[in-house]
C-alpha cells in the first residue's frame, strides 16, 4: 500500500551544510560568469545556443534544484532496483545521520547541466551503491565516478542528467582523450572536451562538511 512505498525515500545521499552550500553555490556562480567573457567560450558558444552568433548569460541559462546534494542512491520509494537492499544495508544503517567531509575536486558544465565531482575516500565508497556507473553503460569507470553534486540544470533537463554527463566526460578522459587544455584559471586548469563539455580541475579541492542521510520529497 501507499504507507509500505514511503518507507523508503526518494533517495539517500550526503547533504551539505546550509552555510558551505551558499559558498559552493557562489564558487559555482564565479566559474559560470568567468567561463562566459573567455573568448574560447565564446568560439564554442554554438554548442549551447545552436547559433554562433547568439548570447549566452550561463547564470540565467542554469537552474538551481534545491538542497545541494551529492546522491548515493536513488530509491524512487522503493521502486528502484536495489533500493530495499541499500535501505537495509548494514554500513548504511549504521552511517545514517554521521558527518561526512567530501572533496569536490572539479566543476564541469555541458548545455545540459552544471555540476562539481564529488572524489569519494575508501570509506564514503563503503556507502556507494553497487552498480550507479554500470547502469548508466560506464562500464570500465572505477566505482564512484558518478559522484556529484547537481549545481544546476538547463530549461526541460533533469537533475539524472549530471551524473551522465560527469560519466560522459570522465570515459572520454580515460580513452586518453585528453580534451583540449584552454588555460589555467584563479580556480585551477579547464579543459574542453567538445560538444560544450568543461572541465574545471579545481587547484584546491573544496572540502564540505555533509550529513549522510535521505530526502522524501
Ligand atoms: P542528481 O543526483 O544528479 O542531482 P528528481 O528530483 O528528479 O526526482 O531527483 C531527485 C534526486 O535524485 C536528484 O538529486 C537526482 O539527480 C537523483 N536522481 C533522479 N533520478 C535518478 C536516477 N535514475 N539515478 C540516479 N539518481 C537519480
């Protein structure tokens, strides 16, 4: 019945803290408008407009989707594969409500979403689902490539998207398509990997207090 569905959560994941989430919002919002006045962008900007010549405002041009969040699992109130499994998991049980600190080492940005990758420690991989990176048909990517925290989505895209995209560019990296390095930024080096893909490799990992828990909705 309708009671048993919500006992398992939309999905379950590390939340960061409100004050460190105005900053990784902010440092978010630095990158986008520094992206914006580079004239390599802009060279590119046909990939999100779909006309050369037209105007991008990145800011406007991204959405914010609530709490920032970096997903472990997504149940789905249950109806997701796997979901009753990670609920009852033991080192999930025993996780639920502790403090984490997460590294964020980039930030990346392709026309369909923004988003920071999230570099997991052999203990927060204990909470890592099985299979997020097969299920997607990354298949050679080591465990926790998919980590990430949704910064914003373009008009019609959903937040699923970010962890494609970061998978998208993190198969291309390990193809040894090393993308075209563009320049080394305040924040550290980006690279374009085509079709409006960026990737900022941050010179110094932002580190974020979160808390280990799970969002009904
Ligand atoms: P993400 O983790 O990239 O931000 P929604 O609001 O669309 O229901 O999504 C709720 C959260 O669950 C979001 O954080 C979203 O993406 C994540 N999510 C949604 N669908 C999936 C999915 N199929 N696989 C993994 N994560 C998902």
């Amino acid at each position: 019945g309708p009671l048993e569905e919500m006992s398992l959560p939309l999905f379950f994941g590390w939340f960061l803290l409100s004050s460190v989430q105005d900053k990784v919002r902010c440092t978010s919002m630095d990158f986008l408008k520094t992206l914006d006045t580079l004239e390599v962008f802009k060279k590119h900007l046909s990939d999100f407009t779909g006309k050369a010549e037209k105007e991008v405002d990145l800011e406007q041009y991204f959405q914010a989707k609530g709490t920032l969040h970096c997903t472990t699992k997504f149940c789905d109130y249950g109806k997701a594969p796997g979901a009753k499994e990670y609920a009852q998991n033991t080192t999930v049980k025993e996780f639920y409500g502790s403090a984490f600190e997460l590294s964020l080492s980039a930030l990346f940005v392709t026309p369909r979403t923004v988003g920071a990758r999230v570099s997991l420690t052999e203990e927060q991989l204990l909470l890592w689902p099985a299979d997020p990176e097969e299920e997607a048909g990354s298949t050679s990517l080591p465990r926790g490539s998919r980590a990430h925290i949704t910064l914003g989505c373009a008009e019609h895209v959903e937040p699923v998207q970010t962890g494609l995209d970061l998978l998208e560019i993190e198969t291309l990296q390990q193809e040894h398509q090393q993308g075209e390095p563009i320049e080394e930024m305040e924040l550290g080096s980006l690279t374009y990997y085509g079709e409006g893909r960026w990737l900022l490799t941050l010179r110094e990992p932002i580190c974020t207090p979160a808390c280990f828990s799970s969002f009904y909705g």
